[in-house]
C-alpha cells in the first residue's frame, strides 16, 4: 500500500448544490478482481449552505486519492458518519429566521449533492442531527422518509461489499422527537439491531469474512475519548446510552464475532492527533490489562470544517487494505490534505489481529483538557489502577474529601462502578468501565466528604422502622433485606448536613435529567409567553425583567446540556 499526497483545488461551493441528477454521480461499484481497497470517512459534516469553503478544500484533498484507486482496482467508496447539517439557522430559509438547517429537506439535498459530487459511490448513517427537520416535519418517520430517500437508502442501514469477502457495515440514528431523553443520544432501533447480528453471525471470521462497521456514535466499550464536560454528564456518549441492555449489545456482538475488524464513528468532534483516538483489540501484556474488544480497532473521526471542531483539528478517515489487513490513516485538510499513516492492522489468521501505532500522540504533552481518566479494573497480571476504593473491615468506604482534581472508583454491592472526574460523581459501565452519566454534579460535591456505608437491615428492626414510618406500614421488609447487601452512597459537608445520594429505581445512578428537544422547546415558549404576560400585566418596560421559573419536577433548566445537580434551597442557595 503506497503512500499518496496530492492536492487540487476546485470551483465554487455552489459544486455542491443540489442537483437533480446527482445520482448520476454514484454509479454502482463493479468489484474488480484483487484485494485492494480505499475507503474515505468522513466525520460530522454539520454542513452550513453559508461556509462551504471547508468542504470545497476537503473535496479537493480526497478526489486524487480516489482517482488514483479508480485506476489501480475500483474498490473505493465514501461512508459519511451523519450529523450532516448544520443545527443552527443559516439563513436558508426566507420565511423563518428560527428554523434549524440540520434535517431539513434542503440540508439533505444539499448533502447528497457533496456526497456525491466526489464520483465514488457513497453511503451515510444517520447522526443525532439529522432528524431535526422540527419546523419542516411533524414526526421522526416524515423526516427518516426524506432523509432516506435524499440518500437512495431503502434502509437506516447498510451493507455494501468492498472487496473479496470484505463488507462495509453501517446502522444509524432514528429517533430525535421520540427519544425518551436527550434527543442528542444515538438510538439504533432494534430492527437494525437484529439485522446487525444476524449479518455478523452468517459472515463468520472462519470463512474468512472482515466486516467495517461505521456508526455516528461508537458502542459503549471501545475505549475511545470521550468529552466529560458534553457528552458524558448527558448521557449520549455511547449507542443507546440510556438503554442499559441494548447499550452493552454492541460490545457483546464485537466480543464473539471476530469478523468485525474495525469500528469507526464521529460524533465528539475530536481530533485523530490522540492515541486513545484509536484503540486496539488487544495489548502487551506490560502495558497493561487485555481490554477485551474481540479483533476490532476502533477509529475515532474528526471533523471537516473549522466551526465544528471542539479542539481545532479539521481531519478525515482514509482506510487501505487487502487480504493482508488494513492502514488507517488521517486526512489533514489544515497540512493541504498530507496523509499520515496512523495505524497499521496485520491479520493474524482469521480471528485476530496486531495494530501497531505508526506516530507518536501529537496533543498528549499539550493539551491536557481533553486528557480523560478511566477507571481500569486490570486483570489476572494486573492490580487495579491507584484510584479503586476498597472496602475496610466494616464495609464501608470511609468518607473522603473531593476536590476537582480526586481519582476515585469503586464497585457498590449491587455491582454498579461509581467514581470521581474532574469533581463530579460518574456511574461507570460495570463491564467496560466507560462513562455512562453523571450522578453527582462538581457544583453540589467539590469541598465536600463522599462516602459509602452499609445500610442493610435485618427484618426484625425493619418491621419496626417501617411501622413507625407513615405509609410503610407492612412494608416486605424480606425483600428489602434480600441477598445483596444494601448500601449508601453519603456526602458531608462541613456543617455536618448529610446527603444521602439515592439510587433511580432500576438501580442506576446516573441521572437522566435531559429531555428530548421537542418537550425543551415547548418548555421555552411556554417561559417566554408567561413573561410577556407578566410584563404586560405588570406594566414593565422590558420582558426581561419579570421574574419567571419553571416547575417542572427536577428539572431546572431547558438547556440541553446539564452539568449541575445541585436543587436550591436543598442542596445549593435558593436562586430567589
């Protein structure tokens, strides 16, 4: 696999525009003898129809990559990881000066018009942006139609061969108006879910299949960086986040089905300049425990244009491979589209794999914002890592103190992981250790104690507590004792107020306080037309000053990002 730089530059941005006929520029791949392939990944395009001079140059960076494969083998495609539209208004449309771009009819045209302007055939999976038409369609299914049919997709999924035995996979997002939390989670539904397993366990590694799954966001357990102050706190880090069993599915699947060789997903608007931006299926055993990811790499993608990158990288995904395995490497579209070998994955037989990193970690000396810790368990030949709280004699955690900077994990009875990050209480994937959500915000914790004491009872004094309790009387105390010793998770401040940090009814810790975005826009309104009313009402010259809250439950806000757990006039100073 020869190395490649080149670079062109082409016209206008209006190249890109909608066009009738663009289907004309994804013609059907005729798979031509040979192993070969290359492979372009794009990351979130967040496409604003106003500032397409990005896209023009990232265009112009991938056409003599796939010009030159065109003439060497014809295994070439796209695959962009969704989130095409920009969620914000661009001034497209006349008539509304609120109306989203991302989701909309015009957002989908135009990115298929890109997509496809490259002449390589393309596909896409559906990010968290990409079903919010709000303004345009009333339901999830009208706008999954249109975005469906703008693609020339039958399907939220697709399977599409590359090469001799080799299969690009990829299942998107569809719900947004639905989602039963935060709209911004990444929801494969469980049709695509059973077609995703069914094709994995009919193409098996010992028949020589390789499979390269592409999704927006990446499966819980990958091990890839993830943004603490974003998406962690929100709870859309991970496909299906919030359903705990179809969160750990994917995973699973990757464990027993070694013909899933890589995992690439976007999302995080992160640079490829990490090492954790990749992570393999297995280690040397002197750096560390087995991460336990079957044969799979895992591939994190950054972002094309200047204005949607979190940390001012503008990078995209290139694959090359062959019978012998796979490069993965990195697009600089700030370096005039150099490509820079990042990783080299050799098969090892059908069933497993050795990836050797091929640069040194770019940002890890200088930016340790985006450092994030993980509690690592370790193995057989490893103890846990220096931040795992143990129980002492009692079973207890004594209370210790928190400030932004405290490395703490430990492992409730029940089996739950909950730890420290940056100041804040995380519940952490019993399995894989990754972040699932915040359960204690660094607003209510930092200065703080935190603890964990035994809390179980045995049924005689339970009866009698119980009895005494207004509306427990008879309470089956039995089942409360149960098996498992029951434990509490405590705060101290320094006055001496406890706070006992209860458990949500299934017995998570991490807190879903972000509603899907359709409740927080109505919620929005409805504050917004009360203070009209209560300006007009009490004669004040600006809406601004009347005095408006919500009483909504827990929730405080109508942000969709909620890094707070504090409740004034409970735990904070009251906010009136």
């Amino acid at each position: 696999m020869r190395l490649v730089t080149a670079v062109i530059f082409i016209g206008h941005a209006a190249a890109f525009a909608p066009s009738a006929s663009r289907t004309s520029l994804r013609p059907v791949t005729h798979l031509n003898a040979g192993d070969e392939f290359v492979v372009g990944v794009l990351g979130d395009l967040h496409i604003d129809p106003r500032k397409m001079e990005d896209y023009e140059t990232g265009k112009s960076h991938f056409m003599p990559i796939f010009e030159e494969a065109k003439e060497k083998h014809g295994n070439v495609a796209i695959v962009s990881l969704g989130d095409l539209g920009e969620s914000k208004n661009c001034d497209h449309n006349p008539e509304s000066d609120s109306e989203l771009f991302a989701g909309t009819s015009m957002c989908h045209e135009m990115a298929a018009g890109f997509l496809g302007s490259m002449g390589v055939p393309y596909d896409v999976v559906g990010g968290n942006h990409d079903l919010e038409g709000l303004d345009e369609f009333e339901t999830d299914k009208e706008n999954l139609e249109v975005y469906l049919k703008a693609h020339g997709k039958e399907t939220p999924q697709f399977c599409r061969q590359i090469a001799d035995k080799t299969l690009l996979v990829g299942m998107g997002s569809t719900l947004f108006r639905d989602a039963k939390f935060t709209s911004h989670e990444v929801t494969i539904d469980q049709e695509q879910i059973d077609w995703f397993e069914n094709l994995v366990s009919t193409h098996k590694a010992e028949d020589g299949w390789k499979i390269f799954v592409f999704t927006h966001a990446p499966p819980n357990g990958s091990g890839l960086r993830v943004l603490q102050e974003n998406h962690v706190v929100n709870g859309c880090c991970w496909l299906n986040h919030s359903n705990e069993e179809q969160c750990q599915k994917f995973i699973n699947l990757v464990r027993e089905h070694r013909s899933i060789k890589a995992w690439f997903s976007g999302h995080f608007h992160l640079g490829q300049d990490y090492q954790d931006s990749i992570t393999f299926p297995t280690i040397d055993p002197k750096d560390g425990p087995y991460p336990n990811r079957g044969s799979c790499v895992f591939a994190q993608t950054s972002v094309m244009r200047a204005g949607t990158s979190r940390d001012g990288r503008q990078q995209s995904r290139l694959i090359r491979g062959n019978k012998d395995g796979f490069e993965i490497c990195t697009v600089d579209h700030q370096k005039d589209g150099k490509i820079r070998i990042d990783a080299t994955i050799s098969y090892r037989g059908d069933t497993n794999e050795v990836g050797v990193y091929a640069h040194e970690d770019e940002a890890y000396e200088h930016d340790k914002y985006f450092k994030v810790y993980q509690p690592c368990a370790g193995d057989k030949l490893h103890p846990p890592d220096d931040g795992f709280k143990r129980y002492d004699v009692d079973g207890n955690i004594p209370p210790f103190d928190v400030d932004q900077d405290t490395i703490a994990w430990w492992y409730m009875s029940c089996g739950r992981a909950l730890g420290m990050l940056n100041g804040n209480l995380i519940e952490y994937d019993s399995s894989t250790l990754a972040p699932l959500g915040l359960v204690v915000g660094a607003d209510e914790l930092v200065g703080k104690k935190v603890g964990v004491i035994n809390s179980g009872l045995d049924a005689d004094t339970c009866i009698m507590m119980m009895d005494e309790e207004e509306g427990m009387e008879g309470a089956d105390c039995a089942s409360l004792a149960g098996d498992t010793r029951e434990q509490a998770v405590v705060m101290l401040d320094e006055s001496g107020l406890v706070t006992v940090v209860q458990p949500n009814e299934d017995g998570s810790y991490w807190r879903k306080i972000v509603r899907n975005k359709m409740v927080r826009m109505k919620e929005v309104r409805r504050v917004k037309a009360a203070k009209m009313w209560a300006a007009e009402l009490m004669k004040l010259e600006d809406e601004s000053e009347a005095n408006v809250v919500s009483s909504w439950g827990p929730y405080m806000t109508t942000s969709g990002t909620a890094k707070k757990t504090a409740v004034p006039g409970l735990t904070a100073k009251s906010a009136l």
